[in-house]
C-alpha cells in the first residue's frame, strides 16, 4: 500500500529585478499624471505644480521606505494583509486584504475605461470609426471590456508573461513621457524666455497645495504591487526593496520633469494664448496637459495618445496582478474560501483568484460610472499606507528579533511617522474631490467586517508568527488584583508555589498561569502541542496548591518568540503583577537576562518579580540592596511579603560609590509604614566601596534571600556588558529575587499601544 503524499502547489520564482521594478512603475504611471497636471496648475500654479509632485514623491519614498523593509522581512504574497496580519492580528489583517483587493480592482477598472476613452477619440478624430452601428460611450464600455480580458489572460498565462508584457508596455510608457520631459528641458535652454511662464511661482499660496497634493497622490500609488510579488521574485529580500525604493524615484523624476514641459510648452502671446500660459494651460483642467503638450510637439496628439495607451495598459496590467495576489492571499490563508488559492498546474498562477478579480474589473468597467468608486481606490491606498506605517513600527518593535531583514531603513521611526501624519491629511482633504468617495470607502470596509465575522474569523489558518491558544481554562471573572504566572520548567514548579501563594495572600489576587510553548525553529507549529508536556505538568504542579485558595485560570499557548507571548498575554488579561522563575546556564555561571526576559523587563506595563532559582524556603533575614527609585520601594514591599512574619528581617542596603550620598536611613523610615510592618522589623546599613556588586554579594553571604531592583538601562546597553544586578546573580551563593515596578503612567502608555 502506498501512503498518499500530500503536493504543495507553489507560485514560481521568475521576476526579476528589472521585472518588478517595471511592474511598479507602470501601476504607479497610470491616468493619474495626464489629469493631475492641469489640475494642478489650474488650482496651484506653475510653480505649485512642480512642488505637488517633488512632495508627493517625498511622501511616497517614506511609505516605500516602510513597504521595503516589512517586504525584506516577509517575503511572501500578499503585501499590505500579510504586515497587518503579523502586525495588529487577524482582524485587521483582513481588511487590508479586502481593501486592497477592492481598490485594486476599481483602478484596473479605471485604466481599462481610460484606455478605451482615448484610443476610440483619437480614432475619431480620423474618421476611422464613423462605421460603428453603436454609440460611442457604449463602445468605450465594449473596448474597455475587451482590453482587460485581454491582460486577465497575459496574467493566466503566468508571471513570466506578465512581467514580459508589462515591461514592455512600461517601457513605452516611460520612454514617451521621458521624451516629452527632454524636450520640454531642451526648449527651455534654447528659449529661456519661456522660464518666465513661471512666474508668479505660487499665485495662489502655500495652502492649495494640500488640495493639488491630496488629488494627485494617486499617481504614486502603486509601488506596493511590488510587496505581491514576494513569492515569484528572485532573491526577494534583496530585489523587492531596490524595486520599491528605484521605481518611487524614477517615478518622481518623470513626473517633475513632465509637469515643467508642460508648463514650458506654451508660448506667451502666442496665437490663441490669452492671459498667462499657465492660466490658459490651467483653464482646461484635467485636459491641460494634452493641450499643452500638443503645442510643444510637432505630432503631440499622437505622442500624448501613445503614451496615455502605454500607460493605462502597463497600469491596468499590474493592478490585475496586485489585486489577484491579494484575493490568492486571502484564500491561502482561509480569509475567504480555499478555492481562491487554487493554482494552476500547467501556468502555476491563481486561476480562481484571477477569475473573480476579472469579474470584479469588467463588471465595474462596463455597468458603473467609476469616478467616485476610483476616488473611494484612492482613500483606501491612503488608508492602506496608513496601515503599513503603523505596521512597520509595531512589528519592529514587537518581532524585529525574529525576523531576517534584507533591507532596514535609517532614521527609524521618524520616516514612517511623518508618513502617517501627512497621508491623514491628505486622505482628509480627498473630501473636497468626492464626498461619495467617504460614503462609498466606510461602506465596503463595513462589508468586510460582516464576512469576517461571519466566516473569515471561524476559518482563518494560524500564521507563522500568530500566537495561538492551545489549551485555556478560565476561573470565573472577578475585579481581583491579577497576578501572573509563567509556568516553564517542573523542577522549578514548586519553588515558585509558596512564593507565589504569599504575594496572592497578600494582594489578596486571583492568578492567572501560563506557558507558552518552545518550538524549534526548524519545526512547523502545527507539532507544538508535541512540546508542552514539561509546562503542562509545571502548571499542574502549581494549580494543585493555588486552586483551592484563589481563583486560578490556565492559559497554554504556543509562538516563536516566548517573550512577545508573554507580553501578549499580560496586555490582553490586565495583568499587575508578573511572576517568573529563571536559572543560571551551568555552562557559563553567568545569569543573563537573555532574549526572553530582557523584552518582558522593558516593555511589561506590569510589576515584574523573577524568582532566580526558585527554592520552596522559609525567609527569615532578607537582604534588600536600595539606592533610591520605585524599585528600590517595591523590592523592599516584595521582601516585606516574602519574609517569615515571626522573627523576619529585613536589611536595607546601600553602597556608597563615591556618585551620591543615600540616606539609607531615612529611606527606610519614610517607607516602613505603607508596608504594614513594625519597624523593629527593619535595619539598615550603608558601606563604601568602588565595585558595588562585590560589596552587596560579600554582605549577602549571612542572608536566607535577597530581593534587588532590575538595573533600567537601555537593552543595547545591557547585550554590551553585564548590570550590576546580572552580576550578583551569577555569584550571589544565596537565593535572589530580582523585581521591577511599573512605571505609573508609562505603563498605561505601554499597555495602551
């Protein structure tokens, strides 16, 4: 008998570079450009229109500086959904995926009717088509039709077609807008008379840039097709950033030079030119640049047809692409049913995910109007780009560790910030073009919230970096202070019990314990519950004594990164108190506080107590190192707890290291009160001496235990070199507790991000 094997049908590796960034420049060099130029200069200026595109390239490269990196460090379809997905959870996720999905879709819709609208006029105007038994706008809807089944079946027939024809038709497309720019430059040096056409440079002020801005921003969306193509690129880690971060600039460039041509092309006082050119350019709106152009050129409406043809089809062509790689992310993922990720055999492309995005595009294209649906596209790019700079932030900061970046931007996260709040401002004044637009985008986003709800949340396959529940059992809720757990290891299970049952007796708390399950790098985490055993039986170990006193919950869940679990688990179950055990590595003798703690210690907006070696003792005589600060208070509240309460003492501790003078005393009688213990309970004393670890580790030699504040240094400081607490730990002979307090409103900060 044979075992079946189960096959993987995988998307094939044949972009290139040069491939990629063709496919990013011709989604971003669509009908945007021809009907932003006049546009621009109607309601900015000569010199407006200029400064429209240079700042809106600005804008653009910092949101392709935060597409290169999230796509270097998650290489795979899906662009957007996939850094949302790893970033905010799989709700958000979704809405990436569906918002892009539709926006795409409505921009193939777009640069397929653009097509058609010039190609049938400028056929017009040579007789050709006086034949046609039908009217011409129902004819647009026919050719318009026609053209994008035409690349709905260049993208069937794979990404090495795709990205042939795409190249190609970007090539000509970049070739007759260079040309156009070229020679706008060449006019202006052999006429510089011409220049004064831009004075004055911003008649109108600074304040209409926003507006030209917010309306011509869609002309640089786009480049986030490149982030679709993870899982067909060769060398991705490498080439998608290059692709992002070349096709913006290139891009930029083309637009400047092509916006001053145009405002160069007309001639002052000039036949049939009233006013000032740039006045008579403006007065025709999103037809000035074709207006203009045909002045600077002896075969200008033919070379302005050319290239709005090469133009709308490298564009129609790579949005069909970008939206079919997302609605094939969606189903890989079961976001939406599993045959959207069906694959062609012979063409090793997305059939079923091609179909509906082509049914998506020709429905659009031929039975609705599509300028407030593309105003809605471009509201959704800005809302998606909003996303992905928030993205690249949190998943820095919460799994930067974790992943392989090929590409890291400078200046993090200053770039992705500004973004942010530029893009808001833009996405606020796109009102002023289409209040439909506001209507239209909340409505589809509603939608979407409904199918996950209704589907996508119950389906959805667990992700590579998802933390996921395994096992959970909750005690029934209380307002309880809540105190958590960490349960790891048996053989420290029991050491942690009586510690643990005395800092819940006294904050009079239900516990909440968990384990977070280690799996191998190289294993899949579907096989993590074969790795739970040892936390399962360490969370047994600890319920047995907790349960019958305060209400305990359990929680197993598994993910690469321990740390990022835990810190999970603490935001979402409000937790005040985090309990942990940790062991010295036999091998060294040397306490780190390692990948796992050094992250919970920084970011934990709770109060933090690690047990060092947990020991299940009697505490009589504690030892509290203290040099002022909340952790110097809460290491002495946490000995207060801990120490046997007939005949316990504590000695408070200072070092005088020749930086400050501490009044040990003084300290200790200011505080003893709030702990509610008598102060015949409490010592102190304060020597000299240049190394303070040696001194506090020589004095702890006669104590039962000694609780110590965690150093708060930055954590690149401490991967460099060893905190004082790190080194008593590692030669400290007598049990150790090392404690952390939250930092008030910092810490509702933290757990508010």
């Amino acid at each position: 008998m044979v075992d079946k094997v189960s096959v993987h049908a995988e998307l094939s590796r044949d972009l290139s570079l040069f491939h990629i960034t063709m496919m990013g420049l011709g989604m971003m060099i669509g009908a945007g450009v021809f009907i932003g130029v006049g546009n621009a200069i109607h309601i900015a200026g000569p010199g407006g229109v200029l400064l429209t595109f240079s700042l809106n390239g600005v804008i653009a490269l910092f949101t392709a500086m935060s597409y290169a990196e999230l796509s270097s460090a998650i290489p795979h379809a899906g662009g957007a959904y996939n850094f949302a997905r790893i970033g905010f959870g799989r709700g958000t996720s979704f809405l990436a995926g569906w918002m892009e999905w539709f926006a795409s879709s409505v921009a193939g819709s777009v640069y397929a009717l653009t097509f058609a609208i010039y190609t049938l006029r400028y056929f017009e105007k040579l007789g050709l088509i006086t034949w046609l038994p039908i009217p011409i706008p129902m004819a647009v809807k026919i050719l318009a039709g026609i053209i994008a089944c035409f690349f709905i079946y260049i993208n069937y027939r794979g990404v090495s077609e795709t990205g042939k024809i795409g190249a190609f038709f970007t090539m000509g497309q970049c070739l007759f807008l260079i040309v156009i720019g070229v020679i706008g430059v060449y006019v202006a040096l052999r006429e510089p008379v011409r220049l004064s056409n831009f004075t004055p440079f911003l008649p109108n002020g600074w304040s209409r840039l926003f507006i030209t801005m917010g309306f011509t921003f869609v002309a640089f969306e786009g480049f986030e097709v490149i982030a679709q193509a993870g899982d067909e690129t060769i060398n991705p880690r490498q080439n998608l950033p290059k692709a992002m971060l070349i096709s913006v600039f290139i891009v930029t460039l083309i637009y400047v030079l092509v916006a001053f041509a145009t405002v160069i092309s007309v001639r002052a006082g000039s036949p049939g030119i009233e006013g000032e050119p740039w006045q008579w350019i403006g007065n025709f709106k999103e037809r000035g640049f074709g207006e203009a152009v045909s002045r600077l050129l002896p075969f200008g409406n033919i070379l302005l047809t050319l290239a709005v043809i090469f133009a709308s089809t490298s564009a129609l062509n790579a949005t069909i692409y970008s939206a079919t790689r997302v609605s094939y992310a969606l189903g890989r993922d079961r976001m939406l049913p599993p045959y959207f990720a069906a694959i062609s055999r012979k063409r090793k492309t997305p059939k079923t995910a091609l179909i509906f995005t082509g049914i998506v595009i020709i429905s659009i294209a031929i039975f609705f109007p599509t300028l407030d649906v593309a105003a809605s596209a471009s509201i959704m790019f800005l809302f998606l780009f909003f996303l992905v700079n928030l993205s690249v932030i949190k998943i820095r900061r919460d799994i930067g560790d974790e992943l392989t970046y090929g590409y890291v931007m400078p200046l993090f996260p200053v770039f992705p910030i500004l973004a942010i709040l530029l893009q808001a401002t833009l996405a606020l004044w796109l009102v002023n073009m289409s209040l439909i637009a506001w209507i239209v985008a909340p409505s589809w986003i509603f939608a979407g919230v409904i199918i996950y709800h209704l589907y996508s949340k119950a389906h959805t396959k667990t992700s590579e970096h998802e933390i996921t529940v395994i096992e959970e059992e909750k005690a029934p809720e209380g307002d309880e202070y809540r105190i958590m757990v960490a349960c790891a290891n048996p053989a420290s299970a029991l050491g942690l019990v009586r510690n643990t049952y005395k800092l819940c007796g006294a904050k009079k708390a239900r516990v909440e314990l968990l384990h977070m399950v280690s799996v191998p790098e190289q294993v899949s985490l579907s096989d993590a519950h074969l790795y739970m055993l040892d936390g399962k039986e360490a969370m047994i170990e600890v319920m047995l004594y907790l349960a019958p006193i305060f209400p305990v919950s359990t929680t197993i869940r598994y993910c690469r990164s321990i740390a990022r679990g835990i810190l999970t688990a603490v935001n979402e179950k409000n937790i005040e108190m985090l309990i942990m055990g940790y062991g010295i590595k036999r091998k060294t003798h040397t306490f780190r506080l390692g990948s796992t703690l050094d992250p919970v210690i920084e970011r934990a907006a709770c109060d933090i107590v690690i047990f060092k070696e947990p020991k299940n003792e009697i505490y009589r005589n504690i030892l509290v190192p203290v040099s002022g600060g909340p952790n110097s208070f809460f290491a002495m509240e946490v000995a207060s707890i801990l120490m046997e309460k007939k005949g316990g003492k504590i000695t408070l501790f200072n070092v005088d290291s020749g930086k400050g003078r501490f009044d040990v005393a003084r300290f200790a009688e200011e505080h003893y009160r709030s702990l509610h213990i008598p102060l015949e309970s409490i010592t102190w004393k304060s020597v000299q001496s240049h190394n303070v670890a040696e001194a506090i580790i020589e004095e702890s030699a006669t104590y039962d235990l000694v609780v110590i504040g965690i150093t708060n240094l930055p954590r690149m400081y401490r991967a460099v070199k060893l905190t004082i607490p790190e080194v008593i730990a590692s030669a400290c002979p007598t049990p150790l507790v090392l404690v952390k307090a939250q930092g008030g409103m910092m810490s509702k900060i933290k757990r508010l991000i």
